[in-house]
C-alpha cells in the first residue's frame, strides 16, 4: 500500500483520508494548528469540522517535512487563500515521482489563476503537466460515512489520473478519469457561485421552479467561459459540471448554500462570513468570475447579479427582477450551441 500526505485538515481533507485509510494507505494528516493534531491523534476524531471517526490509518502532523517525507503522494486540500503559501513551504519536498493531487474548488481573484495553476506558480520544480485534480459532487459528511460518492481526477499526465484513481477507488467511493484539467478545474470552482444564488433563492422564499431555472441557467454561464478558456463542454455535463452544481445548489450540507441562504434572509455579507466560520470558497470565486466574464466578454449574468449582492450591496430581490426583466432571447445559445458546433462536423 502507498504512503500518502494530506494537507490541509478541514472537513474534506479529513473526508479523504478517511478514504485513503479504508483502502489500507498509510496517511499523513497535516495541519498548521498544534491543537488540532493533538486532538486528532488522542481521539481520532476531528469534531469542529467532521462529525465522524478517524481510523486509525490515519495520523496527524504538524511538521510538513516530516508529512511528507517519502510519501507515494500528496494531496492539497487547503482553501484557495492558502495554496501559494503552502506550494511554497512543499516545493523541494516533494520529490519528481511524487503524485501531486489537489482538491481545492476556486479561483484566484486578480490573476484569474486556477489551483493547478497556482501549484505549479509556486513549485517549479515539479511539472504542471504532472498535477492532478480531485472533484465532483462529494459532501465531506457522505463521504466521511462511506455513502456512495463518485468523483473525477484529471491531469493532463494520464498515467498521473489513473494512479489518483487507483488511490481512491472503493466499493463507496467511485472514481473516473479526465485529461481536461481546465474544464474539471472549472466546473468545480465555477459551481460554487451558482449555490450561493440557489441559497438566495430559498432564502427569500423562492420554489423550485426558480432553484431549477437557476441551476440549469448556471450550467449555462460555467460552460459559457469554461469553453472560452478551452475546456471541453462535455466535462460541463460530467460529475464535475452538472453533478456538482446539483448536489451544492440543492443541501444544506453546502457552505455555499447556507451562506446564501443567510444572505437571502437578509444578513449582511459580514454576518454571514463570521457566522459559518469556514471558507466560503464562492465569494471569492465570484469576484474573480466577475472578472473573468468582463476580460473575456462573456455574458454571466447570474454572476453578475450575485457579485452586485456581495460587493456592492444590492438588494437580493432587485437582482432577481433585474435577471427576470432581461431583454429576450433564445434558449439554445450556449451550451446546446457549443456542443452542436464542436461535434456536427
């Protein structure tokens, strides 16, 4: 069995080593934070973030050289704020044959960076090509209780993607392969604001007639400047598109959706930040999709309304009739129309 470091020990990174450690790998957990390995390790139990038992396959760090010293691989599953800084502190410990997987959802705001991207910035000795990411729809708690989950792992080293999913695979925990790195990458990131607009919705009292249309017009907007970059649409229709996008727009085991829900009864940004006490990777990832869409001219105006609410205050319900009042137009002019284009020649 192989040896494998986890950094980053929130409630996915705990999740995951959960998996790696039912497969019979031996886990290094690190994390930043002494009182948290200590706890980790005295009762196999991480409870401000997973309410779930550890294994005991698995052991905290707080050294990182020590975590990650011969390890088979590495996986990166630390907020999006916090992967150059811990890109930086691994470049020179991870060896050329070490596999690098990453499970971080976002993008950079300012330089529109993807993870991988940011990984490979931040360690150059260690070939982008090489990086692999981990993503599809995978509630941390479900997957913690071993309920049936599937995900995706892409590289664009296909050899790398086949070792994650060999890693990974069990009878609870399916996985597929990808070489669209980008179109998995953003299609995890991108979903992320379509389920702070799906909590909004409910918060102000909306139906599922509005959740549906905001769902379905949000894969629109993901495919929409996923395919400008150079994704792949189908990956769009994959786990990591629309599986995603329904599970996170649709349970409260979502961050994202509580925070919009909170937003949508009215609380302030601020409120809601200090009242989840995680990451709400969405926000930030609104931001640098609003930036993203206007650089690129890419209609998004989902987005757009959801970055009015967050950055510049606009009230939930006017944005509402702002989207409901836009000038018409046909339905088939995204996704629909990029798949007819690429494949009916």
């Amino acid at each position: 069995m192989a040896k494998v470091a986890v950094l980053g020990a929130g409630s996915w990174g705990t999740a995951l080593s959960i998996v790696l450690a039912d497969n019979k790998h031996e886990v290094r957990l690190w994390s930043h934070r002494p009182d948290q390995v200590q706890a980790i390790n005295e009762t196999s139990r991480n409870d401000r973030y997973l309410d779930a038992p550890i294994p005991d396959g698995v052991r905290a760090y707080e050294d990182m050289r020590e975590a990650v010293a011969d390890v088979d691989a590495i996986v990166i599953v630390v907020p999006t704020k916090a992967i150059r800084e811990v890109s930086r502190e691994l470049d020179g410990l991870a060896g050329p044959t070490t596999n690098i997987i990453h499970a971080s959802k976002g993008i950079e705001p300012g330089t529109l960076k993807r993870v991988s991207q940011m990984i490979s910035e931040e360690m150059p000795h260690y070939s982008y090509e090489d990086i692999v990411v981990l993503s599809g729809p995978s509630h941390a708690e479900e997957v913690a209780w071993r309920q049936p989950t599937t995900v995706t792992v892409a590289s664009l080293n296909e050899q790398k993607a086949k070792h994650a999913q060999d890693l990974f695979i069990n009878e609870s925990f399916r996985v597929y392969t990808s070489t669209d790195l980008l179109g998995i990458e953003f299609g995890g990131a991108l979903k992320n604001i379509i389920a702070l607009g799906a909590g909004i919705s409910d918060g102000l009292g909306y139906g599922d007639n509005a959740k549906a249309a905001l769902i379905t017009r949000g894969l629109a907007e993901i495919s929409r400047l996923g395919t400008s970059m150079g994704a792949n649409p189908l990956s769009f229709l994959g786990l990591s598109g629309v599986g995603d996008l329904i599970v996170t727009c649709t349970s409260t085991h979502s961050r994202n959706w509580r925070a919009g829900n909170l937003l949508g009864k009215g609380r302030s940004l601020e409120e809601v930040l200090n009242q989840m006490g995680m990451v709400v990777e969405g926000v930030r990832t609104v931001k640098a999709a609003h930036q993203f869409a206007l650089e690129q001219k890419v209609e998004m105006p989902i987005t757009s309304g959801l970055y009015q609410i967050l950055f510049e205050e606009k009230n939930p319900k006017e944005v509402v009739e702002q989207l409901m009042n836009r000038t018409k137009r046909e339905e088939m002019d995204d996704l629909a129309k990029l798949l007819t284009e690429r494949y009916s020649h």
